[in-house]
C-alpha cells in the first residue's frame, strides 16, 4: 500500500508521485479521452451538457481539456495555468457558466479530474500528501500565506489524513540527491512555468541514511510565462493596438497598456475576458485612430485565442533553443501573424528577466556565504532551463562538469514522494 504521494501541481504540468519505498516511486498514470501520460497539463474547460441536467457541466482536465475546447469553440470556457492565481488576493474567483468558482474550487476540481482519470491506479489509501510550493510565488504582490490556506482548503477536500509542504526545489534536490557517491552541497536551479528558484543544501550520509542541512535559498516570480510575454509584447500587441492612440474630449491619449499587460498573459485571458476592462475596451473602438487593430484584438478575446497563442509562442521558444532562428506563425494575426526571430532578438527581450534570475541566485549565495567554487553539484530543472540563455548563467559561473539536468518534468513530484516516506519528514518541510 502506497503510504506518501508526492503532488508537483504546476503552472504549466501536474505531477503525482506514488512512494512505493524510501528508494522507488513511480507516476499515476491518467486515462482520459486524449489518451495515457503520467503528467497533465494543468488546465481545466468547462462545458454545458444537457444530459447531465440543467445547469450542470462536463468538466475535463488537461489534454482532455484541451481537446474539449478545441472541438467547442465559444461554447467552452477554458482555464489554465491556475496556480498562477493561488496568492494572488486580488484573484476572488472568476465566473464559469454563470457559477462563480474560488481559486481552491479551481484545485479540487482539477484533482478530482486527474483522480478519476486515475481510476483504481489512483492510491486512495495513502496515508500522506507532500505537496511542492514555490520558494515565491508569481504575482506582483504575492502572499504566500493565503497560497497555502487556499491549498488546504482544496488538499483537505480530497481526503488526505496528512499534508505537508515542501520546497519545490528542497524535493528535486532529493530527487538528484540519491545519485550522489559521497557528501556534497548542491544548488538546486528549478525553472518552472511562474517561478525560479533556487536551493542550497549540503547532504550527507550517516548510517546509510541520507541527510540534509538546509544552507541557503531565494527565488524570482519570474520564469517561462515571462519569457512567453515578452514574445507576445514584442510581436503581438503592436498588431493589435499597443502604442496606438484614441480621442478624448478633442485630445489624444494611448490605449491603457494595462490592457495589453493582460493580454500578454495568454494564460489569464480566460478571466479578463470577464472583467470590466474589457468592456472598457470595446467602447474606445469608435473613438481609435487605428480602430481595426483594437477590433482585431477584441476578436481574439471573444475567440478564445489564449491557447492557440500559447502554441505559437511555446513552438517559437522551443526552436529557439537549439537553433539560432526561428518562424513564430499566428494565423489569427493574417500576414502580420509570421515573423522570423533570432535567439538573439529573444534575449534582448528577456534581459532584464534573466538578470533578476541572476540576481535571486546572488542572493542565495551572498545571503549563505557560499562561493561558486565550493558547491558540488548543480542540478538545473525544469522546462525553463533548456533556454540556452538561462544556461549559461551557470556556465559563466560553474565548472561544466558539475551542472547536471534530467528529470525536468518528474524530479519535485518524486522528490516529493520520497520525502512523504521518511521518518524526519519534518527537518524537510517549508
């Protein structure tokens, strides 16, 4: 019987880890109408579906999800990347269908899909759940505290007799930890879809059992969705109005750019589509100098975009990373939607982002007195770290030898689920 899981609910990917002893873990495996995977992207639609009742919604997750708003354009609301509202005291729930759900409804019932997807390989008789969280949580002005309170309140609906929390990047260090021949201190770099952090451990082995002395760690609420607005700003939102002016009361003022700091966010496009702004921006449509582009992009908001926007900029990004050009194409933009790009337009773009990176892994080294020279291992993860770019703050720093990568999608959930095994699990907890 599966005594700990491991939870890695991600921005972008969710993964639940199964202990199966202090040494091996292995991925719930989910079955849905997309088909098997052990990971799931972290998106929910919902959809009305009169066979089951008025009022009622069919509800998939990931793929799944995926697919369903895919095959039902403008009748499927479609959320992703819901953790990015997780400490966020601004986010008080967004309207689906006329039912209005809170945050930690979002995380249960995003849990429940993956659970029933799961079906008997779900380990319902686990007796711990260690659930990773971020060093920093994304947002301007995140609060931490209230991230937590809203995930209990989803976790401690699903049953859990225990919950714990872990750094993200503590549990990936114990993941890589366990291939470690002698002592060492390791820097964790773990680049995920909201945040960057950063971990300084020192492990060591007594009695056969591995140990650890938490040294030092920081982080950035800045990772790849950063990086994918950059590219949106930079060839996106002059297409569809950002810099343009519109008239008022004989004068000429620019569009609010907060408009286009929304749109920027594909993943939020869901929720803005509901407020008030956007309303807003309809009505400055008549009075535009260039009108076409702001109905240009009120159609992209009405259309439901968000995701196919995010296809373009991720197969650009992608490309990016192991070739030195790139093709972005959004056909809803016509010819204005294909551009080439160079990988190093791109990190013009993204300067500032990697410098504050790089300042949040200065921290954890001044803060803890570490020098480069005496760390061990550096274990970089998560999908973030194949950017050419953000590799090579470690190359200018660290000796090739000792950057290590692997696991970038599993590492923090079995990491995690390792952690739930141990009899300490207390020394390990945030």
């Amino acid at each position: 019987m599966a005594e700990a899981l491991g939870l890695d609910f991600g921005t972008t990917n969710t993964v639940i880890a199964v202990a199966e002893s202090s040494e091996a873990t292995h991925s719930v495996a989910y079955t849905s109408l997309a088909g098997t995977s052990d990971s799931m992207r972290t998106a929910l639609s919902f959809l009305k579906d009169r066979q089951l009742g008025a009022g009622a919604l069919k509800v998939e997750a990931g793929q799944a999800a995926i697919r369903a708003f895919i095959d039902n354009p403008g009748d499927c609301r479609f959320l992703q990347s819901i953790k990015t509202f997780a400490a966020s005291a601004l986010f008080q729930g967004t309207l689906v269908h006329a039912r209005r759900f809170q945050f930690e409804d979002l995380m249960e019932v995003f849990l429940k899909r993956l659970q029933a997807y799961a079906g008997d390989g779900w380990p319902g008789e686990a007796k711990r759940l260690v659930a990773g969280r971020p060093v920093h949580f994304a947002g301007a002005s995140p609060d931490p505290a209230l991230a937590v309170t809203r995930y209990n309140e989803a976790l401690t609906r699903l049953g859990f007799p225990e919950i714990h929390y872990v750094y993200e990047p503590v549990a990936a260090a114990f993941y890589f930890a366990r291939m470690l021949k002698r002592d060492a201190t390791v820097l964790v770099a773990d680049f995920g879809g909201g945040t960057t952090d950063f971990s300084l451990i020192r492990f060591s082995t007594e009695a056969g059992k591995l140990s650890a002395t938490p040294i030092g760690q920081s982080g950035v609420g800045i990772a790849g969705d950063q990086f994918d607005a950059r590219i949106i700003d930079q060839l996106v939102a002059p297409e569809i109005g950002k810099g343009s002016q519109f008239k008022s009361f004989g004068k000429l003022l620019d569009v609010p750019s907060n408009y286009y700091l929304a749109f920027s966010r594909w993943n939020q496009l869901s929720v803005f589509k509901t407020l008030k702004e956007f309303t807003d921006l309809k009505s400055l449509v008549r009075q535009a100098e260039e009108p076409e582009k702001l109905e240009l992009f009120i159609d992209l908001i009405d259309h439901d975009e968000g995701y196919p926007l995010y296809q373009a900029v991720s197969a650009t990004k992608m490309a990016l990373s192991s070739a030195e050009e790139a093709d972005f194409r959004f056909a809803p933009l016509g010819k204005a939607g294909e551009k080439r790009v160079t990988r190093r337009e791109f990190e013009s773009w993204i300067a500032d982002d990697l410098t504050r990176m790089e300042e949040a892994l200065d921290e954890v080294l001044v803060k803890s007195n570490t020098e480069a020279g005496t760390i061990d291992k550096v274990f970089l993860t998560g999908g973030t770290s194949f950017v050419p770019a953000v590799r090579d703050i470690f190359h200018r720093r660290f000796d090739a030898s000792r950057i290590e990568t692997g696991g970038e999608l599993v590492s923090i959930a079995h990491g995690l689920a390792l952690i739930g095994e141990r009899d300490d699990i207390e020394q390990w907890v945030a």
